[in-house]
C-alpha cells in the first residue's frame, strides 16, 4: 500500500487535476462546446482513475488490517456514500434520458469522425503545399548558390582587374618619377648650362678686355721703338694717355647695363608676383600689399646706394696708397667693386630695410604681416640696385609720392585704375632712370580724390611693430636718421 501512495503522490494527479480545472475555466467561454465537453472528459477520467487509485490503496489497507480491521468505517462512510451515489444518478437519469444520450453521443462522434476527415485532408492540402513550397525552397536555394558562383568569379576577375591596375598604377607612378628625376636632371643641366653661358660671357668680357689691352700694349709698343726720342719722351710724359687704358668695369658698362635693366624688368614681372602672392595669404587688401611691395623697392634703392657708398669709400681708403695704374683711382675703384661684387653686405641692408618698413607711417599699422617674409624679394633688389651704382652713370628710380600729377612717360595705369583720373593715388612699380631718361616705366593707380586719400591716410595715428605708443606721422619722421640715411636723403 505504502508504495501506490507514494506512487500517487510522486505523479501529483491532484495538482494536475487542479491546473487542468483552471485552465478550462479560463478558457470556457472562448473554446466550443465540443471542446469542453472534451475537458470535460478528460477531467471525468483523470478522476476515475485517482478513484481507481485511491479504491486500489482502500482495498490494500483494508486487507493489512486483517479481517475484521475498518470494518466500521466501511459501514459508516463507504457504504452511505456509494449508496447515495447510486440513488442519485438512478433517479436522474432515465431509459429515454439514456438513449438520448447514446443517440447524441452517436452524432458526435460523427461530427467528429466528418471533423478528423477534414482536417486529414486539409493537413494533406497543407503537405501539398508544403512540399510545393519546398521545391520552391530548394530551386531559390539553387539559384542563390548559382548567384553566389557568379558573385564569387566576379570578385576574382574583380580582384584580378584591381591587381592589374595596381600594378599600372605602380608602374605610372614609377614612370612619373622617372620623368620627374628626368626633368630635375634636364633642370641642373640648364642650371649648369646658365652657368656656363654666364662664365663664357665673361671670358668674352675677358677676351675683349685683354684684346683690347693688348692692342694698346702693342701700339705702345710699337710708338716707343719709333726712331724720333722727342716724340717717345713726350707720349711717355704725356698724363692724358696714362688715362685712356680702358678698365674692365668700361668694357662691360654696356653688357651690364643691359643685364641689369632686364633683370629689373623681371624683377617686375616674376619675383613682384610671387611676392604679393606670399603677402595675400596673411593681408586681404590688395592694395596693402602693393603699397608694401612697393616701400620695400624704395627702401631696397636706398639701403643698397647707401652700402655702395660705404663700400666705395673703404675701397678708395684701401687702394689708395699703393695704385700707379694707368687708370684713375676712381676707374680702379669701381673695376674693383665690380670684380668683387659677391663682397657686398647684403644681409645687412636687408635687415635695414626691413627695419625701415617696420616704422614707415604707410604700412606699419595695422601690422598684418611680418616682412622678414619678404626678405628673398628684398635681396635681390639690393643686389640689383648695388649692381646698377657701378653704371656711369648709375641708374635709379624715379621720386614719387602719393597724390602726384600722373605721368604717362614715367607710369603705367593699372588694370583697376580710373583711366580719367589726373593724380596717383599709390604706386605698384617703380620707374628706372638713368639720368632724365626713363628705361623702364613703372605702374600706378590712379583715382578720383587721391590727393584726400594721401592725406588722410598720411594723418592716421602710426604705430612700430615692437608695441611702443600710438604715434603721428610728424613724430615718426622727426627720429634722427643715420648718418647714412641723411646722405641717402641728400643726393
């Protein structure tokens, strides 16, 4: 008995009867009638069997007592109770009672025969369709391994390609640095060929300075064995053929003329461009910059005629003692500088330059750009300029000012000009003299009122790039000036 009751406990029919009891009742008004007379059933059944069950263990526990052990309890509550059980189904239901049920219980399970059917063919429907959707399946299965296949071989032939472009790629780029060695290459041969056109024309300047002495020398030569002694004493003491040796600074006054009137004008034409290209990445106003390119030219003029006077002026204290040449001290002087032109300074007016810009009233506030940006343009200026006081006679540029009546043998009109303007309003290039005669023509803008705008901007408050106090024009231009700059103001 001990082991039906714990077989009874361990299965929990009670706790599934329980479940089985709530979940109908939840789901009794949403489920058919067929259907909970089916749980219905069920329930009737899974308690028959705990009554088998639990009539099993009765009879077991009866039979352990012994014969006459629960004898009274089976009398008092046994009995009673199948005996009310009994009278009460035998009173409800009847012979009519009964066939009606076995009649509709005939029609249901009918019903439920028609149900199974229908559902067994709709369940072979669904199959059908089933096994049609899985060839379907199976087909777009195929068709996306075949579009795999093909995306597969496009990628190698992709692949392929890429690597194939790769390496033109490769082989462009190789090529292209091949051209561009090339060109370097071809680029210091024309750099060497310039340097050898520049030594052979200076040999020539050598031949012909040479042929020339030797000319002279022969033709000396040739009167101090003349017959007649009176006529060699009186060319021996003669000083006016003492000074008609020519000196390679006359040989080649032309040819540096020339050179140095075209370097100007390329000065004008390359370097001015990339100057002010530079000064528009830190200064809006085009105008800025060209009033800035422009003082710098002027300054550069200023600083070099300067360094070539102190230059001069060392190199006369130097030859002087010891020259008994043919030539004048002055023509040995400038053969000098012009042969030792690489000895000129040029750092040093550079940097006088640059401090001259920094307190000119023009364009030294606001301070937008640092103009030692400026000092390659400035160098060659002062080259070109120191070049050009070795000319006899030197060249220079023409004075100009602000608000200056326009003049078309010296200037230029600008592209941005007022063409019916009669006054300049700011320069952009200066003009190349020589003497009273312009070389090189210079370019201004000219506008209506440029004598008001000269005036007013000649009046705004100045102030030095080192941060001192706002000053006027008239303080900034009353400082004392160098010794240098006031014999550049002078001439």
């Amino acid at each position: 008995m001990a082991d039906t009751l714990r077989r009874l406990v361990n299965t929990s029919s009670y706790s599934a009867l329980q479940d089985k009891l709530e979940s109908w009742y939840k789901d009794y008004h949403v489920i058919s009638c067929d259907q909970n007379l089916n749980r219905c059933c069920e329930l009737v059944e899974l308690t028959s069997k705990i009554q088998g069950q639990l009539f099993t263990i009765l009879s077991l526990t009866a039979r352990e007592g012994g014969p006459y052990a629960g004898v009274d309890t089976l009398k008092s509550r046994l009995l009673p109770w199948l005996g009310n059980c009994f009278t009460m189904a035998t009173s409800a239901v009847t012979t009519d009672t009964s066939l009606n049920l076995i009649q509709e219980s005939m029609e249901k399970e009918k019903k439920i025969r028609e149900l199974s059917l229908s559902h067994e063919s709709n369940m072979q429907k669904m199959e059908t369709e089933l096994s049609s959707t899985r060839l379907q399946l199976d087909s777009v299965k195929q068709e996306l391994a075949n579009a795999q296949l093909e995306l597969d071989d496009t990628k190698a032939k992709s692949a392929t390609t890429l690597l194939a472009t790769e390496d033109e790629i490769l082989q462009l780029r190789a090529e292209l640095r091949a051209v561009c060695d090339q060109a370097e290459l071809y680029k210091r041969k024309l750099e060497l060929l310039e340097d050898y056109e520049r030594q052979v024309r200076l040999l020539r300047e050598e031949v012909s300075y040479l042929t020339a002495e030797k000319a002279l020398l022969q033709d000396r030569l040739v009167q101090s064995r003349s017959p007649s002694p009176l006529l060699r004493r009186s060319r021996s003491s003669s000083p006016a053929l003492r000074g008609e040796s020519p000196t390679r600074a006359q040989l080649t006054s032309s040819s540096r003329h020339a050179r140095l009137v075209s370097r100007f004008s390329d000065l004008y034409a390359m370097e001015r461009l990339e100057a002010e290209a530079l000064l528009r990445r830190y200064v809006d106003d085009t105008e800025t910059a060209q009033r800035i390119i422009f003082i710098s030219i002027m300054e550069s003029f200023q600083a070099a005629k300067l360094a070539f006077r102190q230059f001069k002026l060392r190199v006369r204290k130097t030859l002087s003692p010891s020259h008994v040449g043919p030539e004048t001290l002055e023509d040995a002087v400038i053969d000098y500088i012009v042969r030792n032109l690489d000895l000129y300074d040029v750092q040093a007016s550079v940097n006088e330059v640059i401090n001259s810009m920094n307190v000119n009233p023009k364009i030294s506030f606001p301070a937008e750009v640092d103009f030692v940006l400026l000092s390659s343009f400035i160098r060659e200026v002062c080259r070109v300029a120191f070049a050009m006081q070795t000319l006899d006679p030197p060249l220079d540029l023409a004075f100009s000012s602000d608000g200056e009546l326009y003049s078309d043998s010296k200037y230029r009109r600008s592209y941005d000009s007022e063409f019916t303007a009669p006054l300049v309003a700011y320069h952009v290039w200066p003009a190349l003299m020589e003497g009273d005669t312009v070389l090189v023509k210079g370019e201004a803008v000219t506008r209506r009122g440029a004598l008001w705008r000269s005036r007013s901007r000649s009046s705004s408050p100045v102030r030095s790039r080192s941060g001192s106090p706002s000053r006027t024009l008239g303080s900034s231009r009353s400082r004392s000036p160098s010794p240098g700059r006031l014999s550049a103001s002078r001439l």
